[in-house]
C-alpha cells in the first residue's frame, strides 16, 4: 500500500511563477512573520500615523537631552576652570565631584535599569531580534539622567546610545497603548530608535538608513515607513528646539584630485586596521573590567578622567569639540598622535564602566583625528600633491565606523548630513570598500553583533 502523500494540486493557469498566493504564505513564515491581511491599508496609515507621533516624542525628549548634555558639560569646564586656580585643593574637589557623578550614574543602572548599560543599541538589537524582552519604562528616566551624569562627569561616552534607546523605549510603549500587534510594536521601536539617532546628529536620514541597515538588517517596507516617518518629525521637532545648523562647522573643501585617489583606498585599509584594534582593546576592556568589583569600576575611572579634566580639559568628555577642532585643521599636529592615543584607551574604559553613553561620538572623534593626521603626513612626503588634511579627517569619521561597525551607508549619510557637504562622498566610498574589507578578512566581527552576543551571555 503507497503511504506517500498524494501530490500537489497545479497551480491555475495563468498564474506569474513567483506570485502564488501559497508561496506567499510561505515565505514570510520562513520569515517568522505573520500573513498579511489582504488589505491591510488602514492598519498601515494608523502605524505611519503613530510613527509621527513617536518622531514628535523622541524629538523633543532627545532636544532636552542634547540641552541638559551641554549644560553638563559647561558647568564641568566652569568646574574645572575654578579648581585650577586652587592647586591640590582644586585637583581633588574636580577628582572628587567626577568620580561622585559617574559611580551615581553606575548606581542608577545597576539599581533600577540594568538594560540601561553602555549604548543600549546591542539591546535595541537584541529586541528586534527576538532575543530580549523589549525595555521598561523605567529605563527612560535611568538613561536620560544618568547620561547626563557619565558624560557630564567628563566619560568619552556619546550621546546617540542613550538617545537611540530612549526612542526605542517610546516606541514600543506607544505601540503597546494604541493596541498594536508585535509586528507594529517592532517597527515602531525601530523607528524610535531611528528617530533618536536623528535627533542626536541632527541626521535624519541617517536615522532612517541605521534602522534598515543596522538595527534590522533588511529592507522591511513597513519599518521603512515608520523609520522615515519617525525621524522626519524627530527633527522637525528638534530643529523647533535646537535650531537646525548642521552638528559641525566645515569650511569648502575642494573636490580631491584623481592622483590623490590611490591614497583613500589606502588610507581606508588603514582604518579597517585601527577599527580591529578599536574593537578589540574595547573587549579587552570589558574582560579586564568585569573583574573589578561593580561598584568601584564608574568611581575609579571617573576620578582618573576628573584628573585628566583638570590638566587637559579638553581631551575629556564625548568628543564633539575634539572633532570639530579636527575639521578646522586646529589640532596640532605634533601632539595629534598622544591625543589619539589617549582618546582610544579613554574611550575603552568609559565604555567599560557600564554607565550610559555611546560609541559613535567618541568613534568619530577618532576617526578625524587619524584622518588628520594621515592627511598632514600624507602632505607632507607628496607635496606635489594639493592635499587638504580636513579632507581625510571627515572620510577618517566615515571609514572608521564603516571598520568597526560595518554599517558604511549609515556612516557616509551620517557623516555628510553632520557636515553638511556632499563633496566627499566619493572618496568615502573608496575608504569605506577597504574599510570594510579589512576587516571582513581578518574575520572581526561587528562590534555592535559582539556586544549582543555578550550581552545575552550575561
């Protein structure tokens, strides 16, 4: 007796291969989504409606961020500026305050939020993945106020981690009050994790470009909508705060000259280079710090950038005015090698304290200041060439994101939007293919992959 089933009906006559409603079906359970309904137009207009609604809240909660960032910052630099007036005493009181401010903000996470730790984008990702429950309420208020304590302690942290899952947690909580299903949810998460990467660059596409090649990692159409819903709004919102100037001030850059090409697919193999090392001395870090006692790691590290702050007050701190001054070309060049060597072990330990902040800020930082300096010594053994060094330190940003976190479209929109020149985006796009080559070769992982996985080993 034949036990075997018996065969498929044929398809109608007629019917696209490719385009059977069981394939259909198939596929997107191959995908773990669920069916679509066949016309789902109203549920897509009310998820684009709350996408905007989600960009108008992360817009203004990551406006008051950036506000109370920089109020940090210029009372540390107010701080500071009145210790050194007073020798030991000062030294001491800056060490003291500093440490105070980032073993509170240590407190905070391990007391009420631990999701709120570092960036917070592993988590996002982790969320979206179906790996980890998505965050509390809770870990808003955690985030915002003790970002505000790292980074203003002096902390090489960024402001786009705190800001990224600050919008992610306005997401889900207006997807979960209006009724969504998780697939609605999820976008919407994604979208306020966009929309909060917006508003802390003043990049709005960027934001829409990270949800799709980052945080989910393909091209969904509902994501897509409320990802450029979302950070369309988050901006426009900001902008009505902040103002809408661009993040750094560039002066003209003349387009490079074809016989300085060569020179960015070399300088890209470099920054592939430096982005394996970044990536692993930050591990390294995470390794060597978890076997320091919990409550002791944001304490000691925040008294050692307190005394930095105190003698070179402007290496500390997220490293906005550390790029800008790479942009101009104002950083001097004698000392640029030192600075970037501090910044990448500084950078390594703030992180590491598990206090929140992010890494593109610093990131970024060190991208300019190898860029700078690859462009001076550069002009300096081919003066034939018309070399500019700004040149290299704004591709330098984009080719050592693109190494450490191979995501290069979000870093060359990113980085033209935060610039507001688009005359570099060829030679980012040489930096960014060796960049990203690199490393692929030398088989590192995505740091932002890495830290899941940690993450969820944890």
């Amino acid at each position: 007796m034949n036990d075997a089933p018996p065969p498929e009906a044929a398809p109608p006559m007629g019917r696209l291969e490719g385009r059977l409603p069981d394939d259909s079906l198939w596929r997107r359970r191959e995908q773990g989504e669920p069916p679509a309904a066949p016309d789902d137009r109203i549920g897509l207009l009310i998820l684009a409606t709350l996408a905007l609604a989600v960009g108008v809240a992360a817009g203004v909660v990551g406006a008051f961020y950036r506000l109370s960032l920089d109020a940090a910052d210029n009372f540390r630099t107010l701080i500071v500026a009145w210790a050194q007036g007073r020798a030991l005493l000062g030294l001491l009181c800056v060490i003291g305050l500093c440490a105070l401010a980032a073993a509170l903000a240590g407190w905070l996470v391990r007391r009420f939020s631990p999701h709120a730790s570092g960036s917070g984008i592993p988590h996002v990702e982790a969320v979206l993945h179906g790996q980890a429950p998505p965050a509390p309420f809770i870990l808003l208020p955690v985030k915002f106020f003790g970002g505000v304590l790292a980074i203003g302690s002096g902390l090489a942290l960024g402001r786009e981690g705190p800001s990224v899952q600050i919008g992610a947690v306005i997401g889900h909580l207006v997807g979960q009050a209006s009724g969504r299903d998780w697939r609605d949810c999820r976008a919407l998460l994604a979208a306020g994790a966009g929309a909060g990467l917006a508003t802390a660059f003043n990049a709005p596409m960027a934001g829409a470009v990270f949800v799709l090649e980052e945080l989910v990692q393909k091209f969904e159409h509902r994501t897509a909508i409320a990802a450029l819903g979302a950070s369309s709004t988050a901006i426009a919102t900001a902008h009505f705060i902040l103002g809408d100037a661009p993040e750094f001030a560039l002066a003209p850059i003349d387009y490079p000259a074809p016989a300085i090409g060569p020179l960015f697919f070399v300088f890209g193999a470099l920054m592939g280079c430096l982005g394996v090392f970044y990536n692993r001395l930050l591990y390294a870090t995470l390794a060597a710090y978890d076997k320091t006692p919990v409550k002791w790691r944001a304490a000691l590290t925040g008294a050692a950038v307190g005394a930095l702050a105190w003698f070179a007050p402007g290496v500390v701190g997220g490293g906005g005015n550390i790029t800008q001054a790479a942009l101009s070309g104002a950083q001097d060049v004698f000392i640029l090698p030192f600075v970037l060597m501090l910044r990448f072990g500084l950078g390594s330990a703030s992180y590491a304290t598990g206090t929140p902040g992010g890494l593109f800020a610093p990131m970024l930082a060190l991208g300019a200041l190898a860029g700078l300096f690859f462009g001076v010594v550069c002009g300096l053994l081919l003066p034939g060439l018309a070399i500019q060094p700004q040149a290299f330190a704004v591709v330098g940003m984009t080719a050592l994101f693109t190494a450490a976190v191979r995501a290069p479209l979000t870093g060359m929109v990113l980085v033209t939007e935060m610039t507001g020149s688009a005359v570099l985006l060829l030679p980012m796009l040489a930096a960014c293919f060796t960049a990203m080559l690199a490393p692929t070769l030398l088989r590192e992982a995505p740091i932002y992959e890495a830290l899941r996985e940690r993450l969820l080993r944890r």
